[in-house]
C-alpha cells in the first residue's frame, strides 16, 4: 500500500549516497568511466541506478548491474522493484544463470557478472545498454575481471563506430583505487561520505590452533559479558563449518538458560534458500542477543542492521588453482588485510564496535594487502572458452587488468585442446565441438559430457545428472533426523555412484509429480529439485536450438558412466593397492571420498568426480564408478605416459 512506499522513500533518503545524489549525477552525465567508492550499506548498489533511471541518463536503454554472488543479484533486484513499487521483472529486473527475471520493460537489470559475460559472447558491443556498472569490483571474480577488458573494448569501439557512449561505473566499498583507475584511462575516483564508527579491535595474545573453537569461545564470553541488544558477526568459511557451530551454539545456549539472555543464531551461506537467509536480516526480539554465523557472503555485498560485535576468525574459502593439475581447488586460505578491514568495519555501522580478530597482530603483519585476483589462482579454460567464442583469439595479449601468468593461459588452451574444442594452427581456433560446448553455461567438462552423451545416445540421461548437478543440493538431511534420511533415501542409492543416484532421485520425483509430501518424506528439498527441472528444461532447449537429439539409453547405465569418464577424465583416481586412499590421476596426488558420496566406504578400484574439496584432507565430490579402460579410451594423449591400471 501507499504508507509502506511512503516509508520506503524515507529510507532512501536517509541513505548516505543521498545528499551526493546531485553531484554524482552531474559527474556522470559529463563522465565516461568513474569509479565509486563508499562503505558498505552507503546505498551505492541499491540508488545509483535509480538515480540514473530517474534522471533519464540511461537514454532509456539498459542499466547493467553485475554482482559477484547470485543472491546478491536477486535480493537487490527485489528490494528495488519494491522500493519503486513495482513488480519484480518489470522496470527492475534480475538476471542469474538459469533464472531470467527481466522483460521488454527492464531498465535496471541486476545480473551475475557471468551472465553479462555470456551476453557479450553474442554481443560484444553491449548494444542493449547504455550504462554498465560493475559492483563489488574488489572482489576481482574470473568473470568481473574478464569483464573490465571486455566493457572497455566494448567502450572504445562504440566510439570510433560513432554509436551511443556506453558508460562504465566500476563500484566497490574498498579497493585500490589507483590501481583501476589507470587500468581505466585515468578514471576519476567518486567518494561518498560513509557512516562508520570506531571499531575497537582485538588480537590473539596466541596464534589458535583450532579457530572454530575460539570463535564459539570468544562468542559466549561476549555473551555472559555484554548488554543483550548487541548483535555478533562470526565469519567462518564454509556450510558444515557454519552449520556445525551453530549446533554448538544451540548446545551451550541450553546449558545456560537463566545465566544470560537468550541467544537467536541465523546461519548465513550462499547455498541457504533465500527465504532462511532472509531470517537473518530480521531484528532480534527485545532483550534477545542475536548471532549470525556467516561466510564471506557478509563481507561486503549484504547490509545488517545491529552487529557490535564482528568476530573474525581470519580465514575464508577460495578457490586455489593447482598449476601440476590444471584443476581447482576450493580450500581455506588467510585473508589479505583489506578483507580483514572490511570485516571490522562491520561492528561499526550504527555505533562504536568491537571486533575480535581469532588470530596475533604478528600474524595480521603477514597478509597480504589485497586479495589475489581469482584469474591469477584459479582454472581458465572456461574463460578461455568464452574469449574464443567472442572472437578474442590472442587470450595470451588480452587487455587483462593484472595479467595471468602465460603459463596459465597456456595451460588452459591445452585443456580446452585435450577436450577437442579447439585447434592450434597458426592461431586458436575453436572446433566444432568447441563452438557447441560454449553454447553451455557449464564448465567445459560438462559441456563435452554432454556432447559424447550425444553421440552415445544418452543425452537424456546425461541432460538429468547435469541439471543436477547445477543446482544446489536436492538432499535435504537435517542433523537431528540424519540417520533416518539416510535410511530412507537409501532405495535411490545406486552402487555406481552419486551420478546415478541422483537420476534415480530425479525420476523418482518426476514420477511423483513434484508431489511435496513425497519429497518430504525422503527428505528431498523440492525447491532445488524444481530448480533441476527448469535448468534442465533450458539445458534442453540450447540442444534443441542446436539441434542436438535427446535420446534415452533406457536402463544400461554404464553407458552414462562412460560419458562421465569421457568428460571428466581430468577428474580421475584410482584405489592404491592397499587401504583405501585413491591416486589421483592427474596429480598422483592422494584423494578421499567425500562422506556424502553413495560411494562411501565402498571401494570401487576406479572412479571420475566433479569437484575436489579440501579440509583436513583432499575429497571428491560427485562421484561415478567408471572402468580404467573408458578413461584410456577417451584421452589417449592424456594418458600416455600413465595408463590407468586394469585390477
Ligand atoms: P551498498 O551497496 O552501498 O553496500 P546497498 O544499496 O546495498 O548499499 O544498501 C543500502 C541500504 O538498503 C542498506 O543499508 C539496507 O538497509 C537497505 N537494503 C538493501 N537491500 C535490502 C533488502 N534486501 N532488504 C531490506 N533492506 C535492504
Ligand atoms: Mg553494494
């Protein structure tokens, strides 16, 4: 209703950005480039592109607002949408991979930066905008990074073609300004004034061994000691870290009833549904402490009203390349010391604060001053893939805002050649499989997954166990009724593997018809699963524009198999003779099988995975069961000089 507008366009004045709204539309009409700078919850991502849709500066194309993290895309969007009381995909839309919010109306288009990335693919001019913003730039994504060299070709070409300007905004609440600035032709540098109050900080007397204790330790010490109206932020790194301190939270909280105030805990991660993400925004009741376990999702690009209390632990999960294996890595690593003082600066947005850092002023000493950019640490053949598929064939001169190493660039064309989607003659070329697999948002692996299931006659399968694979998990095991899940889900559990296991699930459910008291009781989330299907129903329709036939291989499932190994040779190991630890293939590095897997505590001799994850150990994700031989006979080249064995 009218009242609630009303209130909402009180809010938006109240924002900082709002007494620089003038000024910065003055500067924009007159600017190409800019670079805007200004803390978190200021209104940067929210208002700027209102006030430039209010302004008409966007000559009535379209305000591109890319974002690192898919919720931020969505959450923003709606927000917006609200706050000019519209309906959501109308005049403010979103736009995520498998999920198109937008319509003829859109104006104001929040997208991934890989989505962006992908329109540019078809379009490399960026014809339907006028305005590209770039939010959350620090964070310096594979995709944000590709970007900077692509709007500003795009930029310089519209130019000298005489089109419309496309104006770029590179946005971010810290970064090293002049850095970008030069990498933008000397863009000037916009400041707003922030809201930030005095952070109190405090170090470790002692390095922790066990960071995860001492954050639950410094948090109830927190608790007994402080006024109950005073929020806490723990950054911890991943879902099972967060969701296993929240657990012990609740445990300890029990034990103390009567001794202090009572304690909400709000869990906060990427992969949480956003109707339980959006919990934690709420405020706490009157007189209860409220706790919020977050991952680096609450650095930056997610505003909370409340916090006093930042407890940082020092650590977060990122995604490591390893140059021996051309493959990635996700696994916990320091933070840099900009990182740190976002973090902080967390504690301090409506009132002094307190942050305790879990880690020695010494050790602080010691990190770096800015984070490495993702395109200097992680795989590059799916971007490789891209560039080529843009026309970009000298990736190795690409106007890269911090190049990657050659040696890298190199390493991922010969990936995307192991994977027959291109060519090396004089210059790169893609294949014709190459130019199909770019079709795919997928990681190329899968891409040619689904490429070999075509010519095997699996695709409908195959299609499936991508979908899949794409979402975030279809299990749904709470930790109280673990053993019953289990139990329960165990008539789907296929001894081939997760891959199979999760086309059982998926047939299972289309032959219930989605039927939401059938998911519950198999403990199955049903709003991933319908999530599969429309990411299936759009893998399905790239195929049919490329006219590709889905075919069913019926009940032989060892023909889907030897479409995995085909894809995922990369991502093979095998059994040591003795005990049970696998062999990576490519590495001959050791590697475990993920707790999670159907396959656990089995002992097939040799298996493919999607994903490698590192704790305290390296785990596969995702596995399949495959036959050595199907590996051999995929990559002969690869495998050339290491054979997988035959037991
Ligand atoms: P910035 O990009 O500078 O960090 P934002 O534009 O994201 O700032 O947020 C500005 C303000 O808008 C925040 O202080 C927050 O209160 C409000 N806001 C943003 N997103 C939401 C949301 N999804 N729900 C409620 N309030 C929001
Ligand atoms: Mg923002």
């Amino acid at each position: 209703g009218v009242p609630v507008f009303q209130k909402l366009q009180q809010i938006r004045r109240n924002l900082p950005i709002f007494s620089a709204k003038r000024k910065l539309i003055e500067e924009l009409r007159r600017l190409d480039t800019a670079i805007v700078i200004g803390e978190t919850g200021s209104g940067k991502t929210t208002q700027l592109p209102q006030y430039i849709f209010e302004e008409r500066l966007h000559k009535n194309m379209i305000i591109a607002i890319t974002q690192p993290r898919r919720v931020a895309a969505i959450t923003v969007a709606q927000r917006v949408a609200q706050e000019r009381g519209s309906e959501p995909g109308h005049v403010v839309g979103h736009c995520v991979r498998f999920e198109d919010m937008t319509s003829e109306k859109t104006r104001i288009k929040y997208m991934t930066d890989g989505m962006l990335l992908r329109e540019a693919i078809l379009d490399p001019l960026l014809k339907r905008y006028s305005f590209v913003i770039l939010d959350e730039a620090h964070e310096r994504t594979i995709h944000t990074d590709v970007l900077f060299g692509v709007v500003k070709q795009a930029q310089k070409r519209r130019k000298l073609r005489n089109l419309l300007p496309l104006k770029i905004i590179i946005m971010s609440a810290t970064m090293d300004v002049d850095h970008f600035s030069q990498f933008f032709n000397k863009a000037p540098v916009l400041y707003l004034e922030g809201r930030q109050f005095p952070v109190q900080v405090y170090y470790s007397r002692e390095p922790q061994s066990d960071y995860v204790f001492a954050a639950v330790v410094a948090l109830f010490q927190i608790h007994r000691e402080e006024p109950a109206d005073q929020d806490v932020l723990i950054f911890l790194t991943g879902q099972e870290e967060i969701d296993s301190v929240v657990r012990s939270i609740h445990e300890i909280a029990k034990g103390m009833v009567g001794d202090a105030p009572p304690l909400v805990v709000w869990p906060l991660y990427a992969a949480l549904p956003s109707h339980l993400q959006l919990k934690a925004f709420n405020p706490a009741p009157k007189g209860t402490r409220k706790v919020i376990v977050a991952t680096n999702i609450a650095e930056t690009s997610i505003t909370i009203h409340g916090i006093s209390f930042v407890i940082d632990t020092g650590v977060v999960k990122a995604k490591i390349f390893t140059p021996r294996s051309g493959l990635d890595l996700l696994k916990v690593v320091k933070l840099s010391k900009a990182q740190a003082l976002q973090r902080s600066g967390r504690a301090g947005r409506e009132a002094a604060g307190t942050c305790y850092r879990l880690y020695t002023e010494e050790e602080f000493q010691h990190f770096p001053d800015n984070t490495i950019p993702e395109i200097q640490r992680c795989n590059l053949s799916s971007v490789a893939l891209q560039l080529l598929a843009m026309g970009i064939t000298d990736i190795v001169n690409f106007d890269f805002m911090d190049k990657p190493s050659t040696e890298s660039l190199i390493g991922a064309v010969h990936q995307l050649h192991t994977l027959g989607a291109v060519i090396k003659e004089n210059t790169i070329k893609l294949t014709a499989t190459g130019k199909r697999m770019a079709a795919f948002p997928l990681d190329p692996k899968l891409s040619k997954t689904l490429l070999i299931a075509l010519e095997l006659h699996c695709l409908e399968e195959v299609l499936t166990i991508v979908s899949m694979l794409s979402v975030d998990s279809v299990l749904f095991t709470p930790q109280r009724k673990r053993e019953e899940a289990l139990a329960v889900r165990q008539k789907f559990v296929s001894s081939d593997g997760d891959h199979i296991t999760l086309l059982n699930i998926y047939k299972a459910y289309k032959g219930v018809k989605g039927n939401k008291e059938w998911c519950h009781e198999n403990f199955i989330n049903g709003r991933n699963m319908s999530k599969a299907m429309d990411v299936r129903k759009q893998l399905r329709q790239i195929c049919d524009s490329q006219t590709l036939a889905v075919k069913s291989c019926g009940q032989d499932t060892s023909i889907i198999r030897r479409c995995l190994a085909a894809g995922l040779f990369m991502n093979a190991a095998e059994l040591q003779r003795e005990g049970d630890v696998y062999i990576s293939l490519t590495t001959r590095e050791p590697v475990h099988i993920h707790p999670s897997s159907a396959l656990f505590r089995c002992k097939p001799a040799c298996v493919v995975y999607n994903e490698l994850v590192k704790t305290s150990k390296c785990y596969m994700r995702d596995l399949s069961v495959v036959d050595p031989d199907w590996l051999y006979e995929a990559a002969p080249a690869y495998f050339k000089r290491k054979k997988p064995s035959k037991k």
